[in-house]
C-alpha cells in the first residue's frame, strides 16, 4: 500500500514552479490515503521523513472515523509505535496557523511553539483526529517553511528476552564496599559537596516527603505528562525515588556504635563509608530539577529535555530505557550536549541496555554518556556493553527505600550505575565548572581501567571501567 506515497515521492518538486500543481498532487495522495485509513480490510504503510535512515509506519488495522491513535510498526526494525494525532514539526521560521493548508482549519485544535534553538523552530501540531494528522502529515511533506516533520510517536518496549549470559561470577558486598572509596568522595567532598550545580532527572519523579529527602534542594519540578507542576509518584512508582536516594539522600539521625546520633559534617564523610543501615548522597549539595516523565512521546520527552535547558541543568539524568528515538530527540540532544550552557554543554548521562539488542535508542546515541554496570570489583554485571558505550560502574548500591519497615534497600544494574555517575559528575561540573561535556567524556574513557571480558563463543572484548580516583587526581593537582 505505498503507492500514494511512492507518487508523491516520484515527482521532482524542485521543477515543480506550478502551486496548483503540487496541491492537486498532495490532495490526491491524501484522498488515497483517507481510503486507506477507512478501508477495513487493508493494511497500509507511511514513510516516515528521517534524515539518517529509510522508516515505513506500516499500519496493520483500518483507522476508524474519529479515532485518535493507533499501532504501528516502525519497519524494517521492527519497533512497535502507539501513533498520537499529533505531528511534530521543525520549520526553518516562526509558523502560524494562517501558514498551514486552510483545507484543514476546522480539524486543527492547536499549533504550540515548544521551543527554538540554533535556528530551528519545533512546533507541537495537534489536530482532532488520526486519519486527519496522517493526511496532513503527507500534504506538510513539500512545505517551504519546513526542515521535516513527524507523527507524534510513543515507542513501546519490546516483550523482555533472555540476554546473552557472559557467565561472568558477580562479587556484591554491602558490608565493605564504600562508595565513597569508590567514587574518591573524601577528596572531591573537600571542594564541593554539588553546590551551585543542577541535575535534571527524568524519571518517575520524586517524594520529598521521604525522611531522607527532605533536605533536597528542588528548584523545579514538572509532571510532564500532565503538563502541570509537581513531580509526585505514583505508590507503585519507586524508581525516580532510588535515583535521587543515590544522589541526595542525606539521614538525620544515624546508628553508629548503638548509638543514635544526629547528622553533622564532621560524622557525614565516616558515615558514607558503612552503607548496612542508610545511604548518604553523593551530591547533595546539587539542586534537583525533578522532571515526572512515563509516556515518552516525542513531544514529552522533547518538553523535558526543553524544561531541563530552560532551567539551566548542568547533567541530565535518564536511568531507564528508550528503544528508539526520533529525529527530533536525536536533533536536540546532539545540540544539548555540544552547544547549549553557553558552548560547555550539558552532560545527558543514560542507562546501557542490559539485554544488549541492537538498538536505535538513547543507549545507542555516540554523543551521550552511556553508562553500564559492574559487581563491586568492576566484574561486567550483565550484556550491556557495544561501542556506543563509554563506561562502566558499580552497581549494588544502596539508596532509598519505599518498602514497608526499610529505610534503605538495594539498587541495581544499569539504572543504578547511570545514576551513580551522574552524582559524580555533578561534584566534577561544580569543582570544574570550566570544562565541556567532550572534555569530561574524554577524561572518564582515558583514565577508565581497561577490562577483557572473554565470551562463551571463545571470543572477547574490551571495556573501561570507571576509575575515579584518577580523574580526581587530574582535575585537583597542582
């Protein structure tokens, strides 16, 4: 069923001078593609417009009158894709509703400016209905005004599948690792503790009304997918909680010897080293932009990358998974880490996928901080390492606990190495606040401890494991 949009594509509109012309072409095209849309035994495809790959939206049911979303498969991937009655559009200037085909005028609900950068101007379009968006979606494609355009698009997670096992003997000791040796804190706690830096976290949100994160200094919070303010979790939801437990946890009282005593500076650096009963932040000097984010649409995500430059974060945190990422995604937050926070960048630090599938995800972005996990003696804890990858650490960490008589419990795999490494680098961005977001990356992967990981098939590779000490050393010597 690509025949409408493979018409379109045949024609050469760079001699097209005739504006009858092409407009009679693109109604015809989305009149074939209302008959597609409302046809109920027919299955259908849409090129997806991506400057760096070939994307069909291969439709498998009929969309109804009125409907307002739908499945598709992001061919020839395969990625499964809920597809919104909203197109994302990147114009070269400001647009207006009077720039936009007057044909659809009764359909269109809103045209919102979400934000401009380096020249580019991205435009939230809603409209009332899906087969209305996807017609417009092929009419929008010849736009002068228009550098490209996508469908609203929520990428769905693939059915879990058992990763390939390296078989690798995994060392976790709560009782004697310390993060702060681990992450040279008593060194770098002499200079900085976080202040005057911001770390955005996109997650769940967070609950400051948890004892341990009361201190929290949180100079924004947003519900992104409600659009109003606030960052409060769902009961179920604990996940943005344990990231910010790593990062600001900060006990008031604490258990030493039998002894109940009340926090200070002078107990705070002896207390992190003994993790059995609390955990201590490593940054909780750092303020918290906490950005509730669980429907990553594109235009979601896009608004939580927006609000975390807007309120000027200096690292991003994104502890979780994304399996693919949009044009627009891609675009900004190439734009974020080299150009934006006046050309230093912003640090955007994301989990490694522990299945390690082949991916077009955040995990798989070169430009972002991907970071996997390790045991405690910096042992691969699971198959998430490729090339996309740029370091790896520990994991098995303590942070705040929901669960019922617990203060603290245990956070693992990449989810907890990403944020362990976003802490730190906040304290490197305080102590350091000259540097660039390449510069630290490089710092990170030169001084990483080289590892060979060998493979069941007999083969191996290679894999750096954080070594903080050393980038300690280099960032304070004289």
């Amino acid at each position: 069923m690509l025949g409408p949009f493979l018409l379109v594509k045949s024609v050469n509109f760079r001699r097209v001078n005739d504006d009858q012309r092409l407009t009679l072409i693109n109604k015809i095209c989305a009149g074939l593609l209302l008959l597609c849309c409302t046809t109920a035994s027919a299955s259908f495809s849409l090129p997806l417009t991506d400057p760096e790959q070939t994307l069909v939206l291969q439709f498998e049911q009929y969309i109804e009158a009125g409907q307002t979303d739908a499945l598709a498969v992001l061919m020839p991937l395969p990625q499964q894709v809920k597809v919104a009655s909203r197109l994302i559009l990147v114009a070269k200037k400001k647009l207006a509703l009077a720039d936009l085909p007057s044909d659809y005028k009764e359909v269109i609900t809103s045209l919102e400016l979400l934000h401009q950068y380096r020249g580019h101007f991205i435009y939230l379009l809603s409209l009332a209905d899906l087969t209305n968006t996807l017609r417009l979606y092929t009419v929008l494609q010849q736009h002068p005004s228009l550098l490209y355009l996508q469908p609203d698009l929520l990428p769905l997670r693939p059915k879990p599948s058992k990763a390939p096992s390296l078989h690798n003997t995994l060392y976790i000791n709560e009782n004697t690792f310390s993060v702060v040796d681990y992450l040279a804190l008593g060194k770098l706690w002499q200079h900085t503790k976080g202040h005057g830096v911001k770390i955005a976290v996109i997650d769940t949100g967070v609950s400051l009304n948890l004892p341990a994160l009361q201190q929290i200094n949180q100079s924004y919070s947003w519900d992104i997918d409600l659009d109003i303010a606030g960052a409060v979790p769902e009961p179920q939801q604990k996940h943005g909680n344990k990231v910010a437990g790593l990062i600001w946890a900060m006990p008031h009282m604490l258990s030493i010897g039998g002894e109940m005593l009340q926090i200070d500076a002078k107990l705070l650096h002896n207390a992190a080293k003994f993790s059995t009963d609390h955990a201590v932040g490593i940054a909780p000097d750092a303020e918290l932009i906490a950005l509730k984010l669980q429907r990553p649409w594109t235009s979601n995500l896009l608004r939580a990358l927006i609000k975390s430059e807007l309120q000027q974060a200096d690292v991003i945190n994104i502890s979780w998974l994304l399996p693919w990422v949009a044009t627009p995604v891609r675009d900004y937050l190439r734009y974020l880490v080299s150009e934006s926070n006046h050309g230093k960048g912003i640090m955007v630090v994301v989990a490694a996928d522990p299945q390690f599938r082949p991916n077009q995800g955040l995990a798989a972005m070169p430009e972002l901080l991907v970071v996997s996990s390790t045991d405690h003696r910096g042992t691969l804890a699971d198959s998430s390492w490729d090339t996309t990858v740029d370091i790896a650490a520990a994991s098995y960490v303590l942070t705040t606990s929901q669960l019922p008589g617990r203060k603290y419990e245990m956070f693992a795999k990449t989810s907890s190495s990403a944020a362990l490494v976003s802490g730190w680098l906040a304290l490197l961005r305080s102590l350091r606040p000259d540097l660039t977001v390449t510069e630290l990356q490089l710092l990170l992967t030169a001084t990483g401890t080289a590892v060979k990981q060998p493979l069941p098939q007999g083969q191996s590779f290679n894999y750096k494991v954080l070594n903080a000490s050393q980038v300690v050393y280099e960032l304070t010597k004289k």
